[in-house]
C-alpha cells in the first residue's frame, strides 16, 4: 500500500473511533460518516446510535491534540462555548467530542446575507472572543502551544514571506526582491512590539464558528498563542468570501472596544489600538493570499482557487481606504500591481455577459465495457488511466461505496498517489484547455478509465471537473458512464460469503 510506514488506513481509524464511542456510551454505533476536511491532517467522523451522535476526530500530531485539549479545558472553565472532549484513546490520537451541528456563521452569511440577525451573531461572536482573549489569556499557559508560543517578529516575517513565495512570486511580476525582503523585516520588526498581548485564535474566522441550537460555539482553536489581539477581529471582519459591508466592520469594532470595559480591562490607548488593528488587516490579507497560493496553485485544490478573487478583492479595498499602509514604497508597489484589474480578472470565477465557447464533457467509465468513442467536431480528447492507483473497492469498508462518498475521497487522497496522478492530469488538461479558449474551439473531452469504473475514475472526473470550473470560465459536465452497474450499499448480496 502507498502510504508512509505507521500511517493508519481510513478502516483502522473508523474502527479506533467506534471503539471508543463503544467505550464511552455503552452503544454500538450504528453509522459512521465522514465529515470533508480541507487544510488540515485531521480526519473528521460523524458516529451516531439512536439519538446519541459525537464527533469522532483523528490526528497524528498528537502535540497538536494536546494543545486543543488544554485550551478546550481552559476556555469551558470561563464558561466560553466550546465542544465537550469525551473520551480520548490511550495514545491521545483520537478523540471524541460533542456534536454542534453543520452550520457555521459563514453558512449564514451566504443564506442569509448582510441581516440583522446575521450582524447580532458577529457582535456576539467578538464579545465571546474578547472573553476569550483577556479573561482566559490571562491564565494560559503558552508553554502548551503546540508550534509557536507567540506571534513574534519572527512570526510575522514568516507569514510575509508565506505570502512572497506562495503567491506573489507564482504571478510573474517584476519586483526588486532585496528591497522587499527589507522592507519586510522592517514590518515586522514594527509589529513585533506592538502590545498589548492577548490569547490570539489565530485563524478567527466564520467558518470555525457554528452556530446550533441559538448558541456560538468556537471551534479549531489549536493553532492559538500569545499575540496582538487586534489580528482576530482583522480576520473575522476581513474574511474574504464573507465580505463584509464597511459600515459593519466599523459597527463591529467599536462594539469590541466598548465591550472591553465589561471585562475591566486595564485602560489602553484606543488611537494606538486601531493603529494596529490596521497594519493586522494588510498582515491577515497577505497570509491569507499566501494559504490560497499554496493550497490552490501549487496543491490544485478548487476550493482554493475560487477564493483568490475575493481575497484580491478584498485587499484592494484595503489599499484604497489605507493609502499609506504599508507605507513601505516597494511593498505597497507589489501589491497594488496584485490586485491590477487584470489580475482580478485571472482569478474571477463569476460568469461574465459573454458566454464561454468551450464545453468540456469529463467522464468516468469502466475498461470491461470499453475506452468510449469521443464525439464533438474536433475529436480526440484525452483518456487517463486510474488502474495503476491502488483500488478502494478491493476493501470491504469501500467495496459498496463510490468515488462520491467521503470516505472513499480520503482513501484515494491519503492512502494512493491520487493526489500525484491528479496534478499531472491538472497540468496536462491546462494546456489545451487554455489554447482551446485561444483559438474559439467549443469542444473538448476528458475521460478516467478504472476496472469497475465506481471508485478512482469517478473520484478523478469529479476533482478535474471542480478544477476546471474553478480555473475557467467554460462549461463542464460530468458524466459516469458506469453508475447503472455500480455495487451500492442496498445492493448488497444476502450471502455474507459472497465476494
């Protein structure tokens, strides 16, 4: 199997998860599903009997766990909303916690959009956090972080250059990369000093708050340490995809900072507060730009991509409102050619007025029944190969399931070379795909060959066709030429000894 020595497989760990859900209820679990992960390692189940349901979570870095069991215990002691640990196994890789729902703020947001109950739940979300960072900051023990203890000078230099090298030197953009790494240091030897120092969340956005049963409930806290506080709320009210309207974000922040007293809070100096607040911002965007670089250009991941736009958006906005942050000219000249219209354009995903010639048929089909002949006036196509992949449907725990199921999408991603095979399909597809658009051809197709056509080759069309939409602006449609003839669950033979 492809997959590094002692790296448990996806049945060894639904199996450690029921296990202790076994332990802790005294109740089988009757379903276990997997829950879509997207930046971490960790690995998220769904497990319930009857009425009883937990959160089954799996994670190799067990100094990482650590990390969020001791903040988990010391923010539920000031009574701040956070998920219930109950049970851990003995190795502290796997963990079980309450379950608060599906919903998160961001969720609203996009239902909703800019209501008042909308507004209500920020307000509430920054008075938990102000809680969060002067009441139970107070008491932290830093030494339990499990990476850094504090967002130090060296800290905020990394996130810069986190930015310099996973997105903007990816651009093609001419710059003099000595002076900007100066102007850099510079930066972040400014903020560095900037006090006071709270518990910062560190990645303090709407979708790490679920909102279930009327409460806020903060989740993915692991990654906290010492810091300005002024980052949090920089990275709640300046998240890109929730775009918030100004005149909240100036509502918001006021409200923080009134709602300090309530705490009693040792006096501070509000010029000196939104002074900071301000240069946060501009270090959020650019570290933000720097995950989606890294996780969208270089990993391909589509839901990476498509927040490039907004994120660009987002930080033009901030430069036109902040004409002398950075006020450093080499850095501020970047990025005001970053967020040009025509990279804006690059990295819109919206349908524009003119509807995009090329449609791409991608398909998943099965070698027993055949390559399928490709239709259209240009012919030809591509036709990828996933058998040399290792087959979930040689297991048991995936044989009834599909290449749409989570559980199999984590197989083929941690367990395979999927995600290889997957970034040289990306790179190979991208070369057509661009000079078709080039040349006003209206047609191309790509299909994914598997023996059963069920797991890798429906796992493969379905990612490429995301890719594309994310990437492009043409048609895709996705077809799986096998699914009449997939083995599913209900389908299941009586004879438990059947193969």
């Amino acid at each position: 199997m492809s997959m590094i020595a002692n790296k448990a497989t996806t049945a060894q760990i639904t199996a450690t998860l029921e296990k202790l859900f076994e332990e802790h209820f005294d109740k089988k679990p009757e379903s276990i599903e997997a829950l879509a992960v997207s930046g971490s390692d960790r690995r998220y189940y769904r497990i319930t009997s009857g009425s009883t349901v937990a959160i089954g979570t799996y994670n190799t870095n067990v100094a990482e766990n650590n990390t969020y069991f001791y903040f988990t215990e010391l923010f539920r002691r000031h009574q701040i909303n956070v998920p219930e640990i109950y049970h851990r196994s003995k190795d502290r890789r796997a963990y079980l916690q309450q379950d608060v729902g599906k919903t998160t703020l961001f969720d609203l947001v996009i239902k909703e959009g800019y209501t008042e109950n909308v507004r209500k739940l920020y307000h509430k979300a920054l008075a938990q956090l102000a809680k969060v960072q002067w009441v139970a900051g107070r008491e932290a023990d830093y030494k339990q972080c499990f990476s850094a203890r504090q967002f130090d000078e060296k800290a905020i230099m990394s996130d810069l250059l986190y930015f310099k090298y996973y997105f903007a030197d990816l651009q093609g953009i001419p710059y003099d990369r000595s002076l900007l790494i100066s102007e850099m240091e510079l930066l972040s030897k400014d903020l560095g000093r900037v006090q006071p120092q709270t518990f910062m969340y560190r990645d303090f956005q709407s979708r790490n708050i679920m909102v279930h049963e009327g409460k806020l409930y903060f989740i993915d806290f692991q990654g906290g340490m010492q810091g300005p506080p002024q980052y949090d709320i920089a990275s709640l009210l300046w998240q890109a995809r929730a775009q918030l309207p100004a005149p909240w974000k100036e509502d918001l922040l006021n409200s923080y900072i009134a709602s300090l007293a309530d705490l009693h809070v040792p006096r501070m100096d509000e010029i000196y507060f939104r002074r900071g607040y301000v240069q946060f911002v501009l270090v959020r965007l650019l570290q933000v730009l720097g995950a989606y670089g890294f996780r969208g250009l270089l990993q391909h991941k589509a839901h990476f991509i498509t927040s490039i736009g907004p994120a660009l958006k987002n930080l033009e906005t901030f430069l036109s409102g902040h004409p002398q942050t950075p006020n450093y000219p080499e850095l501020r000249s970047l990025l005001e050619k970053i967020t040009s219209r025509d990279m804006q354009d690059r990295y819109a995903t919206a349908i524009t007025d003119k509807e995009p010639k090329l449609e791409i048929q991608v398909c998943s089909f099965s070698y027993k029944g055949g390559i399928p002949k490709a239709s259209g006036p240009h012919g030809g196509g591509y036709v990828f190969d996933c058998r040399g992949l290792l087959n979930p449907g040689r297991y048991a725990a995936y044989k009834y399931l599909t290449g749409n199921d989570e559980l199999v999408k984590q197989f083929l991603e941690r367990e395979t070379r999927m995600p290889d095979f997957m970034n040289h399909v990306y790179a190979l597809v991208s070369i057509n795909v661009e000079d078709y658009i080039a040349r006003g051809f209206e047609q191309l197709s790509i299909s994914f060959g598997c023996t059963g056509g069920q797991h890798r080759s429906v796992y493969a069309a379905n990612e490429l066709a995301k890719h594309l939409r994310a990437r492009y602006n043409v048609k895709v449609e996705v077809t799986h030429l096998n699914e009449k003839k997939w083995l599913l669950a209900d389908e299941q033979p009586t004879d438990t000894n059947a193969h």
